[in-house]
C-alpha cells in the first residue's frame, strides 16, 4: 500500500490530518520532527511527503532534500504558514512540487494528494544514478494525457523535465 509521511510539529495538526487521511483510507505514518521522519524512511517507502515548513529540529524544506536522496518516487508538500516568494523558492528549490498553506484547506489537500498520487503512477522506476535530482517519466503514460490530465497531474517543472527528455535529441537540429 502506497503511504504518506506526515511530518509536523503541530501535535494538533497531525491529530486532525491523520484521522481525516485514515478514515478516507490512506495510509499515513507521523514525524513530530526530522530525527522521527529519518528513522521512519529507513523502514518504509512513502510516495507522498507532507512536511511542516519550521519544525522543532530543523527547515522542513532541507528535511525533504535529505529524504528525497533515499526515497527518489516521494513527492514532496510543504505545509507553510505563509506561502511567499522565498517559501516557494526554496520547497521548489528542494525538489518540492506543491506548497499547501496552513491553516489547511482539506478540499485542496485532498485534491493534491489524489494528484500527486497519480504523479508517482507516471514515473518510471528512479533514476540510475543516485546523484541525478531529475525524474523519469513514461512517455507512453503521458502521451495519453489529456490536455486537462496534464494541467492537473504535472507542476511547471514536471512539465519541463518531461520537454527536456522528449525533445533533446533534437535540440538545435532542423526538423
């Protein structure tokens, strides 16, 4: 079963986003800090990250990155107070795909869990090279996406990752 990993200091926060995830039948396991979601990685594969911007040990983006190293399919989701230029630079910086800001939107939640559920259903098995940051779609699988599909499942820099595959071979040749 596909699990999601919570990570948040906000005892409260957890409490209500656990039991709403749980009673709609995901799987969810829960960090109140950074040493917790590293202990949790070690065990488990988790396809969605859910993780508090400030967290009593540490920045929940650079916590993602270090994660991400061994857990190359988990899409990243910060929970952020304020959703800013900075706050969105650094997540996407970290290899985040989307910013939730608190107080949590359940519907949006929801939304995005479903999406970046079907995100990790598109890509590949990770990349061979463990240092390479950068995902590996199935071509096939996108190519039969619906303009609306696309728009929905894959973020700018999905988007891009995706052009950059399909179209280098033919990069600064005629066609």
């Amino acid at each position: 079963m596909d699990r999601i990993l919570l990570v948040e200091s906000d005892i409260s926060l957890c409490s209500v986003i656990s039991r709403t995830l749980a009673g709609l039948g995901y799987g969810i396991d829960i960090a109140y800090d950074g040493s917790e979601a590293r202990s949790l990685t070690r065990g488990s594969q988790y396809r969605i990250g859910l993780i508090g911007e400030r967290l009593s040990d540490g920045d929940g983006a650079a916590l993602f990155e270090e994660l991400h190293g061994s857990q190359r399919s988990m899409r990243g989701v910060l929970l952020s107070p304020a959703a800013n230029l900075y706050t969105v630079s650094k997540a996407v910086g970290s290899g985040m795909t989307r910013i939730i800001s608190k107080p949590i939107n359940y519907k949006e939640l929801l939304t995005l869990i479903e999406k970046e559920g079907r995100m990790v259903a598109l890509m590949d098995a990770p990349v061979a090279a463990e240092t390479s940051r950068t995902a590996v779609f199935d071509e096939e699988a996108v190519a039969n996406l619906t303009a609306q599909e696309i728009e929905f499942l894959l973020s700018d820099k999905d988007l891009i990752e995706v052009i950059r595959s399909v179209d280098y071979p033919f990069a600064g040749k005629e066609r």
